[in-house]
C-alpha cells in the first residue's frame, strides 16, 4: 500500500469511527444536531487542502443562506455564517505558515490602515459598552466577517482570474435565487402584499433582498463590457433586464434609489466629481439635521398615529410614502429622532456596537409614534450612520465616513489612472456598488447582514490588492506563490 493510499485509509476510518461515535451520542442525547461535527471535520480538511475553493464556497452560499433562531438571543445565517468562521481560521492559519502571503505594501496601504484605525474604535467601543456581552458577541462576528471577506481576498486575490471567479460565482448564485423568487412571487401574481412570502427563507424580506439584487446589476454589467463575443452579450443583456425586472418586482423603494444613486456615480466617477457630491451630501445632512432639531422644529412634521398604516396595494404605498403617511416610513423618523436624541448623552464611545434596541426607548418622541414602534423585530435604527454614531460615538462614525470616502477617492483615482481594460471596469464597477451600499444604509442597517456587510468588505479587499496589482502587476516576487 503507498503511502498515500495508506495515509487516505487512515483518515478515512478515523472520519467513519468520528461519524458512529457522534451518531451514538446524538441518539442517546437526543442532540442530532451533532451529527453535522463529522461533515465539519470533512470540510475543514478539505478546506486546509484547497482553501481557494472554501471560500469560492462562502461566496456562492451568500444569497442561499437562510437565517436560524437557536433562541431569542442567539440567531445564525446557515450556512455561510459557518463558512465565513472556517475561512478565517483557515486563511489565518495559512498566513501564519506563509507570513509572506499578504505583501508589506498591503499592509501600508492607506485603505487597510483606516480599517484597522475603525477596528480598534470599535475595539475600544466595546470596552464601554452598556451591555458588554451583546457588544462582545457583536466583535466576534465581526471579526469572522472581516476575516473571510478582507483578510482571505487580500490573500486569494493574486490575478485577474482569480476576481473573475469570485464575480461569476457571486453572479450565478444570485441570479438562481432570483428565478427561484420569481417562480414563487408568480403564486402570488407578483402583488406587493405576496413578496415577503416568495424570497423567504432566503431573505429576511423583500428590503434584503432587493439590496443584493441591486448590487448584482454592476457586476453583470462589468461581464458586459468586457465581453467580446455577440453571443455573449447577449445573453448578459437579457439578465441584466431579468434583474431589473426582479428588483420592479422587489417593491423596495431603497433598492431603486440605489440604482438611480448607481447611475449618477458612474457619471461622476468618469468626470472625478464622486468625491466631492459625497461631501456635500454630508454637509447636507448635518446643516438639515441642525435646522430641523433647533427649536424642536420636527414635531411641527409629526404624523397622525391613526393614519400611519401598511398598504397591501403598491400605488397606495407609494402615495402614502410621499405624504409621509406610510408605517415604515413613519417608524423611521421616530427611531431617527430617537437616535439623534441618544447622541449627547454618550458622543464619545456611544452605547456599544449592538445595543440600541436595549436603549432607545427612554429617547423616542411619543408625537412620532406608530402601531410597530412595540418593535417586536428588535431592529435598530434604519440609518447605518446614525447608529454608529449612536453605538460607537461621534469618532466612531467620523472614522467609518473617512473609511468610505477614502473608498470612493481610490474608486474614482484608480479609474482615471489606469489604463487596462479590465481593472477601469473593477475600480467603477466597486464605486458603483459602494454608492449603491451607502444608498442602502443610509435607509437601512444592513451593513452587519451577512448580504451586505460580505460586499462592502469585499469591495475595500478589491480596492486594496487591485491597486496594487495594477501598478505593480501580478506576476511581481510577491504574488508568485500560488495558493490552492
């Protein structure tokens, strides 16, 4: 028997002894859920094998993953969530054996030294939490996250091809799960009271799932462009409508100002213009958010509680949206306020990352109150800004705005720098995509979702490692070891 073969039967006897043993005591304990420990040894050794194709894995899962409750306290996306903790001790690990894997000029890189400033903010936020575990627990997903979609891509993303994969995997996956919505939603004749049914489980709601549904469209248009053969394009073009009719479909408000917010940075982006509409939008705000709160101008704009309600009819949703007369348009202004309020009582470390359904009721103004403000969800405020200005404190939110801007200078720069085909279409393609996100989150909190968060942080990993890659090439002595 060769060593090989030998070494093959071992580990497979060693997997089937596990497999009775774990089957033995989920029998006995009735705990059958143990049974999945022995598929996770399987995987986390084919995974130190071929840690490339794991995380290939972990991205085609994004838009299958479903959300599990354990208990009212403790909730997973399965799988990815799983695959996102592997990744990171996995390509953790290998950089400990290569300590060479990640070049020193990455590590310098002005993007990676703002993330790692934001980090250690949120680090030190946690310390003066309010509610130290729910703060804890929040650092460690968050370092799964980070892990998985920062550290693992500065590492995987040596070449071209390996970006391409990763774009036609997040790609293939999203577009099954759209056909798979699209055949349910036409049980329900593509109303708007029947799209929460058809993207579950996949989705929390139709809010997810427009949001990556949005976000797939800059990356089938980026295949677009650097499509050469009829054939092809094609067939791009009729996704991306498919896409498009989707997101209609997708009744999500959000999701089509993304979209519109898509286009117009596009246009910025070739003119050099994106940064500079960015700031002014924050100046915007915050002059906005001074008049509206002097002299307590935004109860004259309270709603009437009595006709705050859910339209099942779109048309109906939509004027009520206009007249500020829509549930959850209305429920917004009464977190919003409530967030603004919780500001001056902790501006410096905030309240610690996750705990603002803990603490906002004490600072909601009853004049904004709608018949879902019980928030039996326990979600947070709707604008990610906001709360992590409330949960991280005033530096904490100054740091993640220059973390986002900074994304958008090296999108705009790198664009108009460079002059291969393919990373023009990367660096407008990812300033797309991280406009269309602070669209998003500036309506929503979906940043700390397994479906947005993934994208944001794979777009500050591509930034970093094509900057890189563009000036320097990715045949230089950095990048010629090969991971598998």
């Amino acid at each position: 028997m060769t060593p090989a073969i030998h070494k093959n039967h071992n580990l497979l006897l060693l997997l089937s002894a596990v497999f009775v043993l774990v089957g033995a005591v989920g029998a006995w304990t009735e705990i059958y859920v143990l049974i999945v420990i022995p598929f996770g040894l399987l995987l986390f050794y084919l995974g130190w094998q071929h840690p490339g194709n794991i995380f290939f894995l972990l991205i085609f899962t994004l838009a299958f993953s479903v959300e599990y409750n354990f208990s009212p306290e403790l909730s997973t996306d399965i799988p990815d969530e799983f695959l996102m903790i592997l990744v990171s001790v996995l390509f953790t690990g290998y950089l400990l054996f290569q300590p060479d894997a990640i070049p020193k000029n990455v590590l310098r890189h002005p993007l990676f030294l703002l993330f790692l400033i934001y980090a250690g903010w949120t680090i030190l936020s946690v310390c003066f939490s309010t509610h130290p575990v729910l703060s804890i627990k929040f650092l460690l997903a968050k370092s799964w996250y980070t892990g998985a979609f920062l550290l693992a891509p500065l590492i995987l993303f040596r070449e071209k091809k390996h970006i391409i994969k990763a774009a036609k995997v997040f790609a293939v996956s999203m577009l099954l799960v759209t056909f798979i919505v699209l055949i349910k939603h036409t049980q329900y004749n593509f109303s708007f009271a029947g799209i929460n049914k058809a993207v579950s489980p996949f989705f929390r709601n139709h809010v997810n799932y427009s949001a990556m549904l949005v976000c797939t469209i800059p990356v089938l248009t980026a295949f677009f462009r650097l499509a050469k053969k009829a054939n092809l394009r094609l067939l791009l073009a009729t996704l991306i409508v498919l896409v498009l009719t989707a997101l209609f479909f997708s009744y999500a408000r959000s999701a089509w100002v993304a979209l519109a917010a898509g286009l117009v940075a596009g246009w910025l982006i070739r003119r050099r213009m994106l940064l500079i509409v960015y700031l002014a939008g924050i100046i915007l705000v915050i002059t906005a958010l001074f008049w509206i709160k002097t002299d307590a101008r935004y109860v004259k704009y309270a709603h009437d509680y009595k006709t705050t309600i859910f339209h099942k009819d779109f048309n109906e949703h939509l004027v009520a949206t206009y007249k500020l007369k829509d549930v959850s348009t209305a429920e917004r202004f009464y977190r919003w306020i409530a967030g603004i309020r919780m500001i001056k009582d902790n501006w410096l470390t905030g309240f610690g990352p996750a705990t603002f359904y803990t603490n906002y009721k004490p600072y909601t103004v009853p004049a904004y109150k709608t018949w879902v403000s019980d928030n039996k969800e326990h979600s947070t405020v709707h604008n990610y800004f906001l709360l992590v200005a409330v949960e991280q404190g005033l530096p904490g939110v100054f740091i993640f705005l220059l973390l986002t801007g900074a994304m958008l200078w090296y999108a705009q720069h790198l664009y108009n720098r460079v002059s291969d085909s393919f990373y023009k279409t990367v660096f407008i393609t990812t300033g797309i995509m991280l406009v269309m996100i602070i669209t998003l989150n500036s309506l929503s909190d979906l940043m700390e979702t397994d479906k947005i968060g993934s994208l944001f942080f794979l777009s500050l990993s591509l930034l970093i490692i094509t900057d890189i890659n563009s000036r320097k090439g990715s045949n230089s002595p950095a990048y010629m070891k090969s991971i598998p």
